[in-house]
C-alpha cells in the first residue's frame, strides 16, 4: 500500500511538472504565434495597400500590377473608377482600368461605391465584397481604386497554416521533452522515496533480531527463581542491547547527515599518523582473523580535516576486509601522495564483486551477496565512510576484480 501511494505521489508530481511546463510553453507559443500573425497580417496588408498606390499613380496605363511574395510574383485582381459628381447630389462612375470584366454599370459597382463613399477615411475596406480600397480627390472628381482581398487572406491563411504546423510539431517535441525533464527531475525524489522506503526496512529487520533475543532471554530470566538465572542469558541481552546501540547511533549519524546538522571542524591533521594508528589497532584484530594485515604509509602527509571522523572512516574501510577478505587472504593498506591529494588504498583478496554492484555498496544497509548478510554489521558503515570523504571534499570509491577488492579514498593535501 505504501509503494502504491508513493508511486501515485510521484506519478502526481510528474504530471504536475508536465504541466506547468506545458503551461509555459504554451503561453510562449501563443505569444509567438500571436507576433507572427500580426507581423504576416502588417506585411500582407503593406503589399495591398502598395498594389493601391501603384494603380492610384498608374491609372489605365498598367494592366497587371503584381507584388513579391517569397520570390514569387503574386497578382492582385484590381479596378480603377472615376466618379464625378452631379447637379442634384447624384454621381457618375466610369470603370478607368483594372482586371476586372462586366462591371460597368452592375449593382455590384454601384454597392461597393456607395458603400466607399459613404465611409469617413480615405483608406478602408468593404467587407461585403472583400476588397480594400484607396480614395482620392482631384478636385472635379474622385478616383477610386479596389484590390480583391480574397488572395490576401488565403495568403495569410496559407502561411499561417504552415506555422501552426510548424507550432504544432514544436508543441509535440516540447511535450516529450517535458515528460523526459519530468522524470529526470523527479527521478531523485523516487531514489529517496525508495531509498526511505529500504531503509525503514532494512532498520526494522535489523532491530527485530537483537529486541526477539532480549524479550527471549528476560522471558526465560523472569521465569526464573533469582539464585537459578544463568549469566549467560544476561550477557546475551548486554550484548544484542549494545548492539542496537551501535545500529541507532549509525542511524542518528547518517539521519544527521541527512538534515545537514552534522558540523566537521576541520584543523591540520597527520593523515601519515592517522593511517599508521589505525592499521597498529587493526593488526592484532586481523591476526586473530587469519588475514595478515600489512601498511605502508607515506610520511608528513597533512590535510585539513577531523582527525577523529578520518580515523573513523579509515577503521570502517579496515573492518570492511577484515570482515569480508578471503580466508588466509593478506589485507593491504596503502598511503601515497598523488599530485595534490593523498590516496589511501584498503583492498583485500575474495570474490570479485559485480561492476553493477560497486556503486550500490555506499547505500545503506546494502550487502553485494547474501554471504554478507551472515555476516557482523549493519550495511551503514560505508554509508558513513562515504559521507565523512564528502565532509573532506574527497572521494571514496570501490573497485574490484578477480585479484582483489579495493576500497580508495583520495582528498586534497593541505595547501
């Protein structure tokens, strides 16, 4: 139920992130959309309203007056009248040139004069017969010229078809775009949810073992007349209480990690005599294990660091091949200077672990095989290790082949 709701919360959030991009897409399209119909319409109209001026100017004398378009010559249907003005407020009309056949004397002429002339501005159009028109008065008379504006407009319509596609095919590309930004973005709330998710988990699971020995052996103790408890059942709960100690105080750090509340004071620190340290306290413990622990350390390596989490962080990498290096396997430590940083190598013998296992060995409460499972610990020390080689600007990386398995921390020398 729980990874349903969580992938419903995500399935949300992504959709909502689709959304509000779109949104915004959308509105731009609109406004670009917008400017190119105005800009085609202003340079559509600009073309008319010269086919005007140049039939005005040219009165009979040029049969067919055209304009570019695209590197095309397009030619605008067009008629020139003359109207002159009569004793009792009536007019004459002549037809002086144009493209147009029969329209003399036609009710069609006589409802796009009227319908002109009866308009305050020079310049208009008669919408009823979809022609632009340019008027101007000679003194006696007045002259009159018509462009169809029907090509006009299946101009504007053709061109803007073609942008609509274009918008079209953008919007589409956008969308996709949107959705693979929206999965990119959410992509580290889901490895949180699910990492949320393993932890608790995995915490649980690691709890119900040590609390099932306690409540076990203090149901038998309190069974028990007080003279007739054995130790051994009292050490068996000192020992499973002190391990979930251990557990919630590696939980408490890395929780501490994850609010940002853990604070690293960093102060000149002897990597050379923290390193050497670490592997002296290890020695007897790998001895006791059957895997010889050999070091060799670089001297006056200094970095600014605490020396405390840097101790620690080298003992996890220690603990980690002791516990998991082969049988009879001989453990090496390594401290070299390379360039401007300090290379600290742990590796031990064993199975080679799977490339696509390397990096999940950093997650919390992770184990690369089931073997590990059987073994002590909890999966969080290198989490913590990780997190303390963030803490000092270096890296910590695995890497592993049928040789050996090598754990590598570098971080920059002080200045």
């Amino acid at each position: 139920m729980r990874e349903t709701r969580g992938n419903g919360l995500i399935r949300k959030l992504r959709l909502k992130f689709v959304a509000v991009c779109m949104a915004m897409v959308t509105a731009v399209l609109a406004v670009v959309c917008f400017a190119i119909f105005a800009a085609l319409r202003g340079n559509v109209e600009d073309l008319s309203r010269q086919v005007l001026h140049r039939v005005i100017q040219e009165e009979g004398r040029q049969p067919e007056i055209g304009v570019e378009v695209g590197g095309d010559t397009l030619l605008l249907p067009y008629f020139t009248v003359s109207v002159w003005p009569g004793r009792d407020g009536t007019y004459a009309a002549y037809v002086t040139g144009g493209t147009y056949a029969a329209l003399e004397d036609t009710e069609a002429l006589t409802a796009i004069l009227e319908d002109c002339l009866s308009q305050p501005r020079p310049e208009g159009v008669v919408q009823d017969y979809s022609l632009r028109y340019l008027r101007r008065d000679n003194g006696l008379y007045r002259t009159l010229a018509f462009v169809d504006m029907s090509m006009e407009r299946r101009l504007l319509r053709e061109m803007m078809g073609s942008y609509l596609v274009i918008v079209l095919a953008a919007f589409s590309l956008l969308l996709g775009v949107s959705v693979l930004l929206a999965r990119w973005a959410t992509s580290p709330v889901e490895r949180a949810w699910s990492q949320q998710r393993q932890f608790l988990s995995d915490a649980s699971h690691e709890l119900k073992t040590p609390l099932t020995v306690i409540l076990s052996n203090a149901e038998l103790l309190s069974a028990l007349p007080l003279e007739e408890r054995p130790a051994r059942w009292t050490d068996n709960i000192l020992s499973e209480s002190r391990q979930m100690k251990d557990l919630v105080e590696e939980m408490l750090t890395l929780a501490r990690a994850d609010n940002m509340a853990q604070s690293v004071v960093l102060e000149e620190a002897s990597l050379s005599e923290i390193a050497e340290d670490c592997a002296l306290a290890f020695e007897p413990v790998a001895f006791e294990a059957g895997k010889p622990l050999e070091y060799t350390a670089a001297e006056g390596l200094l970095v600014l660091g605490d020396g405390n989490r840097l101790r620690r962080l080298i003992s996890i990498l220690l603990d980690n091949a002791i516990k998991y290096g082969a049988e009879g396997g001989t453990i090496r430590l390594t401290l070299e200077k390379a360039d401007r940083q300090t290379r600290l190598t742990v590796s031990n013998p064993g199975e080679p672990i799977p490339a696509d296992q390397l990096g999940r060995l950093f997650e919390r409460f992770y184990r690369a095989d089931a073997s590990r499972g059987e073994k002590s610990g909890f999966g969080l020390g290198l989490s913590i290790a990780g997190l303390i080689a963030r803490e000092h600007k270096g890296t910590l990386r695995a890497e592993s082949d049928a040789e050996s398995t090598r754990f590598i921390f570098t971080m920059p020398l002080k200045k």
